[in-house]
C-alpha cells in the first residue's frame, strides 16, 4: 500500500494517471483485492458528498442491490472501486481485518452510502475507533487520511509501533531435489520456497511462471528471477535449467546454503550437455524424486567405455531403464551388446545365443562391439542368424564380419558379396581378404573378376591368378581371361 501511494504521488501527475502508474507496478499485483478500492479512494483523493448530494437519490452514490455492476468505463468484466470491497455487514463481526480496516471500510458506506446504513452499527464503528485511539494504527492509514476526506479522522490516530519486516521464511528445500523439466514438480518447488522471496517483483515473476507452466505455455522467466538470493537461489537454478539457460552463477550462490543440493543440480545440467563428472555417482544417483530418476536416465544416455565391465544385471537394468523413457536407439543397442558380452563371460553360454538370435539388426548396427562375442560363439543356430542378418547391414558391419577370421567361410563370403561396388571404399579396404576368401571357397568367378579389373593383382597374388585361369580355362567360361587386357601379365606368370 505503501510502495504504490509513492508511486501515485511522488511526481505531479493527473488523477487519471496515478491509477495508470499503480496498476502496473508489482506492489499493486500483491495487494489483495479487499483493500484496493482503500487505494484507489485515496488515489482519486475522494471528498465527501456535498450537502444537497446527500440529500439527492442519485444512482452514482448507491451501491447496486444486486450482483456486481460495470463501472462508467464499462468493458465486460470491469469493475469499480467499490464493487471489491466488503459490506458494511460483515464488518460488523470480528475477523482476520484489523480494527483499522475494519473501521475504514465502515466509514467508507456510513459516508458514501448514506441510504444503506443502519444506525446500530454505530455501536461496532465506536468500538472500533476506541481501539484505534489505544492501540494507534499503521502509519499508512496516516498517508491515507491525507489524500482522501473519507478517511481524513485516521489523522487523528496515534501512530502505531511498526515491527520491522523480516526477511522471507526459512524452508527445507527437499521439493527442490526435481528434474525441472517436471512441470508439476517444478510448480510444488516454487510454491513452497516463493514464500522465502520478499521483494514484490519477483513474487509477481514467480506468479506469471505458475500461469505459464499451468496452461503449458512456453516458459519466459523473468530476469530478476534468475537473481535470486539465499535459499531462494535454488529457484534460479531451476527455473535457468527449465529455460534453458546457465546455472553456473546461481549454483554458485545456492552452494553456500545447501551444497549438497547445489552438487546434484549442477551434476544434472552437465550430464544434459554429454559431460560426465562421474558416472557411477550419476547412474546410482540415491533419493526418491525426479531429480535422481533424471541423473540416472542421463547417466545411460552417456556411457563411458568403462560401463561394459559391468555385470549382465546391471546393464539389463541400465538398458530397461532407456526403454521406458528414451528414444536412444545407439546407446540402447550399445548397452546391449555390452549386456551379451557380460553373459558370455559369466557363462551363460545358452541365455547369451537366445538373447542374441532374437534381436533383429538393421542398417545402422555397429557389429564391431559384438566382435569378440561373435569370434567366440559357434554353432549352426549363430550361422544362420548371421545369414539372416548380412542382407540388411550396412558396409561397416560386412567389413567387420569379413575381418573376422574367426567366422565360418560361408559367411564371410556372404558378407563379401553383400559389400557396395567395387568402387567403394569398403570393399577397397578388404580387397586382399576378398582374394583369400573367394578363392578358398571356390568362387571363381568373383575371384576372375578381381583379377582382371586391377592390373596390380596378377602380381601381388600370382598363385591366386594362376589357379583362377588355369580352372577357367578348362571350363566353358574362358571369355573372362580373352577380353582382359591383364592376358600378357597372366601368361607371363604361367611361362616363368
């Protein structure tokens, strides 16, 4: 109340602009609404009615019988200073109004609403001036009296002892312990630590964040609450996580009233952005909130190398936790390669190949972590798995397969012949291993072709050459060796 008869009269304004000025500032937001038409009586520095006005029956000193009316302004939904303000009835009787309000409101339709009072009441309106005269009142009814006629007896009133405002609440800050990208857990968190904020700006800020987040809109917060201090701070950290925007200067300031908190929060924006402070903390992160559900998720979306060293157990739950809340699909099939690798070695020999033939690869697979579980296992029901798989994997997996010495030739050669034109840079880095692997299992063919398109292989792979032309030869397909303009290099290795 204060704060906005400062803001109305401390420069020379109109009566139509002190309103303007007052009803966008903070403190006016925070007044409840009982006691702004007080506020606005004092704005329009309201006299009394003139004599023959009193004596009069216009409609503009009556209060409406019925329901709320619109006030000159008009608009749907507008309303005038009187239409918020208390009968003189339930004045009448004790409540949680101060005698002093009691008393104003009271004079307010004893002088403005002369047709509606009652004589009895003056019985309450003199009891409660005799404990304004005892007791005194705020100073503000004071500034009140000097604005408005209706209030001019509160001059009267001695000053009351004003205690000093303490500083906001204190309150545990376990509902801060959320994922703030949970709306409901981040509204819980604001309403329970709003009340340790004091100042009105940033209590009406915090108010317009509740509105946001409640009809999901974006969110918007506003400077002054990225500013917060002591235990308020945990606000800023939230709400800059929520919006996006760096936490660092307000973990800062919550550090010093409850690190721990700080620790956890700041854990959570690092992991949001792939950087691990330390990952066995995160994914076993303790409490039963939002906040340690969040870490945990994070925690399987950023696996270090070091996580495969984990038991079978442990990764089936890191990967049951990805697939209830992500869409990861690298990291999950990481995590499960992880997991077959640490029932092979555990022993559980059938459970890994059941695991393993059910899965369904596709083109993106990276086979290189499966590797060394692949070069291990053997067995008719792995071979025909892996026939299955080859069609749909993409040149980075075949190369992997082709690599492996360990798999069975057939394999090996599907996996060849699965590989991009010969122009790619896969089947360039597998060319030798093509020549030992078509010539081992017989294709001659494919063997012959590779032979006459590379000018070079007559002469790295002469034996190879030799076998492939001299089985040709004594076939029908001979027009491989005729057309080839490599024909003088291959008679050259057979006549040396």
């Amino acid at each position: 109340m204060s704060n906005c008869l400062e803001v109305a009269f401390k420069t020379n304004v109109t009566k139509p602009r002190r309103q303007s000025l007052v009803v966008k500032t903070a403190d006016w937001q925070l007044l409840e609404k009982p006691w702004r038409p007080i506020l606005l009586l004092a704005l329009a520095e309201t006299e009394l009615p003139a004599a023959d006005e009193e004596e009069s029956d216009s409609p503009t000193r009556r209060r409406p019988s019925g329901g709320r009316g619109r006030n000159r302004r008009g608009g749907r939904g507008s309303s005038g200073p009187m239409d918020s303000l208390p009968s003189a009835v339930e004045m009448l009787l004790p409540s949680d109004y101060s005698s002093a309000y009691r008393l104003a409101v009271l004079m307010v339709h004893k002088l403005l609403n002369k047709e509606e009072w009652e004589e009895e009441w003056e019985t309450t309106e003199k009891s409660l001036r005799e404990t304004c005269l005892e007791k005194g009142v705020h100073p503000v009814w004071l500034d009140l009296a000097q604005r408005t006629a209706v209030l001019g007896q509160f001059a009267a009133f001695p000053k009351a002892k004003v205690t000093k405002a303490k500083a906001g609440k204190k309150v545990k800050l376990d509902l801060a312990f959320i994922n703030p990208l949970n709306t409901e857990d981040l509204i819980a968190a604001i309403e329970a630590i709003s009340v340790t904020v004091t100042d009105a700006e940033s209590q009406v800020a915090l108010r317009n964040i509740v509105s946001q987040l409640s009809s999901g809109r974006q969110l918007h917060p506003a400077e002054v609450l990225y500013q917060l201090e002591g235990q308020a701070s945990a606000l800023s950290v939230l709400l800059a996580l929520a919006s996006g925007k760096d936490p660092t200067e307000s973990l800062e300031r919550l550090k010093e009233i409850d690190a721990e908190l700080a620790e956890q929060l700041n854990d959570l924006h690092m992991l949001r952005q792939g950087k691990v402070l330390d990952w066995k903390k995160s994914r076993t992160a303790k409490g039963n909130h939002s906040l340690a559900a969040a870490r945990q998720l994070l925690a399987w979306e950023n696996p270090p190398d070091a996580a495969a060293k984990l038991s079978s157990k442990q990764l089936a739950e890191g990967l049951e936790l990805l697939r209830e809340h992500t869409t990861n699909a690298v990291q999950m099939e990481k995590i499960m390669w992880w997991r077959l690798n640490a029932l092979h070695k555990e022993g559980k020999s059938e459970e890994t190949i059941q695991l393993l033939t059910s899965l369904k690869l596709d083109h993106h697979t990276e086979l290189s972590t499966l590797a060394p579980l692949l070069s291990e296992l053997s067995g008719d029901v792995i071979d025909q798995w892996l026939l299955e798989q080859i069609p749909i994997l993409d040149d980075g997996s075949l190369v992997a397969l082709i690599q492996m010495k360990s798999l069975p030739l057939h394999i090996r050669s599907m996996a060849a012949k699965n590989l991009s034109h010969e122009s790619s840079e896969a089947w360039e880095s597998v060319f030798p291993l093509l020549i030992d692997i078509y010539t081992q299992s017989m294709e001659l063919n494919l063997l012959a072709h590779m032979v006459t398109s590379n000018d070079l292989v007559p002469i790295s792979h002469p034996y190879e050459t030799l076998l492939v032309s001299h089985l040709l030869d004594a076939g029908s397909n001979n027009e491989l060796w005729i057309e080839s303009p490599s024909s003088p290099k291959i008679c050259s290795i057979g006549s040396s």
